[in-house]
C-alpha cells in the first residue's frame, strides 16, 4: 500500500508542481464562476424565497459547493490531461514507466480533487458566514471528498476517450452543462416531472447535491447517494484501468 501511494504522488509530481507555481491564476478561475452562480441566484433571484423550510441562500450554497467539485475537479483533470496526450504526448512516456496502471489513473486526478476541494471549501466557508442554517458536518466533508474524487475520475475517462481537443468541448457541452443547471443544485428535484426526475436521478451531480445539501443543512442524509457516488467513482477508476490496458489513448 505505501509503495503504490508512492506511486501515485509520483504520477502526480509534476501536476502538484504546476498547481504550485500557477496557483493565483487557479486560485481565482477556481472561486470566480461559484461566486457569480452566488450573487445572481442567491441574491438576484431568491433573496426572499424559502425551499425547505430554510432561506434560499442557505439552501443553494450546498447546491453551487456540489456544483464546484463537479467544474473545478472535472476540468482541471481533463484538460491537463487532454493537453498532456494530444499536445505534448508525455502522456506515453508515463505510461512506460514501472508504475501501476492504477496509479496513473488516481495520480492524475489528484490535482483535480485539490482543486475541487479548495474551491468548494472556499465557498462554503463564505456560506457559513452569510447563512448561519448552515453547518460544517463530517458527513458534508466525506460528501465533498466523493463528488471530487468522482469527478476528477471523470475527467480522466473524458481525457482518455477524447480524440481532439473539440470532442473535449463537445463532451462539456453534452453531458457537463446539463449537469450544471438540472441536477437539483439550484432547485428541488421534486418540482421536475416525474419521468425527468428518473434521468436525473442517473447522473452523479444529483446524488451529490442531495448529500452535500442534507450534511449542510441537517436534513436526513441521504446514504443511497453517497453510495451511488461511491460507485460511481469506482467505475470511473475502472472505466480508466481498461482504457489505458486496451492501450486506447
């Protein structure tokens, strides 16, 4: 176990050492877009609504915390990695090198889970100060880790799967945006159609915000989605190993 976790920080040197040196510009790109989904739809348009039994604020903060793991981890996995394969074709050398396929997978999404969890964690410490329903829980914690993990991991099977740097903006368009605006981040689920409810219900940033948002606010915890999110790290994790052991990237 040690020496594969050696492994992993090794895959992940040289991304730990860019995140270092850019971390200003990171800092900002990574705080900017969940501040802005904070002004206009918690202060532009819900100042005086209440979803829940709680103000809107409170509500939607969890919401845009789920929502940061999903952008902050996703793209800064995916594209380092995109540009690493298509661009500077680093990515092959690594992959001669005698380390396991499992470490290359989880060392490359460790810059993303950081980036995830400085972003939503930044955020949710502005919450804490302008919503005081809020509370920072173990389980809020242990629910933002498996959003980023799960989408640091998904941004490494996009990477892996993308043929140019277009079909990577192709994938953001059909499967990343949708994901921003309908997943229950902004709103309750329960005002959707039942039959779209279920295709939601499919995709991990639901199970993400229904956990994140039920550890914040001291709801009944949805375990379920915490499994779910479990699972669908797992099979991102694996979707990768036989993606790099086809040698299809």
């Amino acid at each position: 176990m040690t020496n594969f976790l050696k492994e992993v920080y090794y895959v992940s040197w040289s991304d730990l050492k860019f995140m270092r040196h850019h971390y200003k510009n990171l800092f900002i790109s990574s705080i900017m877009s969940p501040l802005l989904y904070l002004i206009a739809f918690g202060y532009g348009l819900g100042q005086d609504l209440e979803v829940g039994g709680v103000p809107y604020i409170a509500f939607i903060i969890p919401g845009i915390a789920a929502l940061s793991s999903l952008n902050s981890s996703f793209a800064s996995t995916s594209a380092r990695l995109n540009v690493q394969r298509l661009y500077y074709r680093c990515f092959d050398v690594l992959m001669m090198c005698p380390v396991s396929i499992g470490s290359i997978v989880l060392g490359k999404a460790v810059v993303g889970v950081l980036r995830g969890l400085i972003s939503s964690s930044i955020l949710f410490g502005i919450g804490l100060v302008i919503a005081p329903d809020l509370m920072l829980t173990p389980l809020y914690v242990i629910s933002i880790f498996m959003s980023c993990l799960a989408f640091s991991l998904l941004g490494v099977t996009a990477a892996l799967l993308a043929k140019s740097h277009q079909s990577m903006a192709t994938f953001s368009s059909l499967v990343i945006l949708p994901m921003t605006f309908l997943c229950g981040t902004f709103f309750s689920l329960s005002n959707m159609p039942e039959y779209i409810q279920y295709v939601l219900y499919a995709l991990p940033l639901t199970h993400s915000s229904e956990a994140v948002r039920a550890a914040a606010l001291g709801w009944d915890f949805p375990w379920v989605s915490l499994v779910v999110l479990v699972a669908f790290a797992v099979a991102f994790f694996i979707i990768n190993v036989c993606l790099i052991k086809s040698k299809r990237v």
